[in-house]
C-alpha cells in the first residue's frame, strides 16, 4: 500500500484516495442503472407523459373551462413524480415476481434479477417502497383521487396483472391494461379533483390500445411465451387468428377515439387520433395479409407512438381548443 509519512505519523496517500473514490463512483453508478433498468424506464416515460396531458386536458373541464392549461406548475410536477415513482416500484415488482421465466427468455434473460447483477430481495424492497412511498406522497402533494388512481393502477398492474392473470388467463393483458388507464385518470383527478365521464372515457384509450399493441409484440415473441406456458393469444389461436384480432380491435379503437369529440374535446385531437388511428389500421390490417413475426415487430413499432402522439394531441387540444 502507497503511504507518505508526516510528521503525525503515517497517512493513505491522495492517489489511494482518490483510486477509492473512483471505485465507489463507479459501482455507484452501475447500480444505479441496474435499478432503472429494473424500472423500465421507456413505460414511466409513456406513463408520465399520459397522466401529464391527461390533467392539461382537464383544464377544460374544470371550474374555469374557458381558460386551458390554469393548472399550478408545482401540481404537474408532483403528478410527474408520484406517477413516476409508481410505474417504476410496479415495474420493479414485475421483474421480482417474473424473475423465474425472464430467465428462461432469451428476450428477457439478460434483465438484472436473472442475469444476476442484482439481487431479487433489493429489488422487492425497492419496488415496494416506490410504490407506497408514491401513494402517500400523491395524497399529501396532490389529493385523494388521484392517489386512489395511482394505488388502483399498482394493484392492476402487480396483482391483477403479473401475480394473477399473466400466467392463467388469455384475458391477461386485456384486463390488465386498465393499470395504464388508472396513469391518464391519475391525471385527469389531479387537475378537477375527481374522474367524471369524459375524464373515464379519455383513460379508457389506454385500455382499448393495449391489446393492439402487446398482441403484435406477442406474436413476435409467440415461442419465447409458449416456452414459459404464457396463455397469450398468439400461443393459444395463432398468429393468423391474432392478427385478425388486432384489427378488430384497432378498428374499434379508431371510431372509439375520435367520438370522444362528442364529450367535449376539440378539432385538433380529434384530427391526430383520426390520423394516428387510421395508419394504426392500415398497419393492422396488413399484418392480417402478412402475419409474420418479422412484419408484426414492425407494426408493433408503429403501433408504440400511438399513445404518447394522442395524448400530447389532447393536452396541445385544451391549449387550442376549437369545436365546430
């Protein structure tokens, strides 16, 4: 060991220390991925973006609805962290509760918990606490609603979903897709202090996109999901019959989306969901003619914008809003 000697004895020399320093750092820093990789960063940031545009859209339909995005800055910036803290403790709790078929998965094997870069009881206890420290959090900085919103979606997700439905019931991501509504509602309630009609009806996109979206990556991924016994559609009817599925729901989807202009959204977001629906469709419908793994990741990869494009729509909508 390097030592300098002073007049007070013998002291660890600065290159040790800083050598030290440098290693800390960095272990610091791989850990700190490990646990955003855990938090799947890509679904907080769709999440955050949701409930974001969900509470300037609300604006709307608030007390004053003649005047948009009148929402405290401070308010979206709870919204944001409580909503986020809440998507990556449930993602968390997803990695441990899926820990044992990630690691059969080539898809998912080289996660954290089955690649063994972390350990599963770190990630349990940091998924846990983000998860109550989101709900308290929400109904001091926020109010009730919206951190009812923000337990439902936990439990939808890590209870409804992961622990009961995934690995028993075909319906799995279907029912389990409302855990992105409950993100949209949070929202919404963070603006007008409850989830009325419209505000429902709008968190509903989320649920009605869900399917069209997960079904094409399950057919992708359809002998991965087969190999761990995951009833997802594509295992138990085909692709053939899941593509049609996909377009079926995406056709309800489009028609869905653009009659909410009937309970009080304006032109704007009403034309970008037509739009954004319509290549979704177009899309759909070509993986019925085609409904290979390969064609269904790229409409898998069309279909993933959808929601984050819709949503900006309709918190750009309240801002500049129009009706005929």
């Amino acid at each position: 060991m390097a030592r300098l000697k002073t007049a007070g004895g013998i002291r660890t020399s600065n290159k040790l220390n800083g050598s030290l320093l440098q290693w800390h750092l960095r272990y610091l820093a791989v850990n700190i991925k490990l646990y955003i990789e855990v938090s799947k960063p890509r679904i907080v940031l769709v999440l955050v973006i949701t409930a974001v545009a969900s509470a300037l859209a609300a604006t709307r339909f608030d007390s004053t609805p003649h005047t948009g995005w009148d929402v405290v800055s401070w308010n979206l910036l709870f919204l944001a962290l409580t909503g986020a803290m809440a998507s990556m403790g449930a993602s968390a709790l997803n990695h441990y509760y899926d820990r044992d078929i990630d690691r059969i998965m080539e898809r998912t094997s080289q996660r954290p918990i089955p690649s063994h870069k972390i350990a599963a009881n770190k990630v349990f206890i940091y998924g846990l606490g983000m998860c109550i420290s989101s709900i308290a959090a929400s109904w001091f900085l926020l109010n009730p609603y919206t951190s009812a919103m923000i337990f439902i979606g936990i439990m939808f997700y890590v209870v409804i979903y992961t622990i009961w439905l995934k690995r028993s019931n075909p319906l799995n991501i279907v029912i389990g897709g409302f855990a992105g509504s409950a993100a949209s509602m949070a929202g919404w309630a963070a603006t007008t202090g409850s989830v009325d009609v419209t505000g429902f009806l709008v968190g509903w996109l989320v649920f009605m996109w869900t399917p069209s979206h997960f079904w094409c990556l399950a057919i992708k991924s359809r002998d991965e999901y087969a190999s761990v016994r995951i009833p997802v559609l594509p295992v138990l009817v085909g692709n053939e019959k899941t593509a049609t599925y996909i377009f079926l729901n995406t056709a309800i989807l489009l028609p869905y989306s653009v009659a909410l202009y009937f309970f009080g959204l304006g032109l704007l977001y009403t034309l970008i969901a037509a739009m954004a629906g319509s290549v979704m469709l177009l899309y759909h419908y070509k993986l019925t003619k085609k409904p290979t793994p390969d064609f269904a990741w790229k409409a898998y990869k069309v279909t993933a914008p959808y929601l984050v494009i819709v949503f900006i729509a309709l918190a750009f909508d309240a801002l500049f809003y129009y009706r005929i």
